[in-house]
C-alpha cells in the first residue's frame, strides 16, 4: 500500500494494489473517487479536499509520501 498527500491541491491517495493494470475512476461522491482494475478491484482511492475528512497522524504508521 502506498499512501501519497499533495498538500498544494489537498488530496490523498491510496493505492491499495501497485501492479500495472488499465483502470476505471468511479466517482463515488464529490469528493471520492475509486479506482476500478481487474476483476472490479478496488486499486485506489482518491480524496479531494483530505484535510476536511482525513488526519493524516491517524494513517501512521502506514508508508507514506508527501509531496509539497
């Protein structure tokens, strides 16, 4: 799993699963978005505007990368 916060646009990803796939985004509400791979796998998970729904000190000790 790999965990990645831009703060400059406040949004978090979570990849659940690294292998190369095509993938399907499926906008699940406003601020979420899913990425659909193979066998209608969840592979990510995007966050739009995190810091109103997320504390990132929660995630820990999770692997994560921060970009600024």
């Amino acid at each position: 799993m790999l965990i990645n916060y831009d703060s400059k646009n406040d949004l978090l990803y979570i990849r659940l699963d690294s292998r190369k796939q095509e993938l399907m985004n499926k906008r699940v509400t406003d601020d979420l978005v899913l990425d659909i791979g193979e066998d209608d796998k969840i592979v990510g998970i995007e966050i739009m505007d995190a810091s109103e729904h997320i504390n990132l000190h929660e995630l820990l000790p999770a692997e994560y990368s921060y970009e600024k």
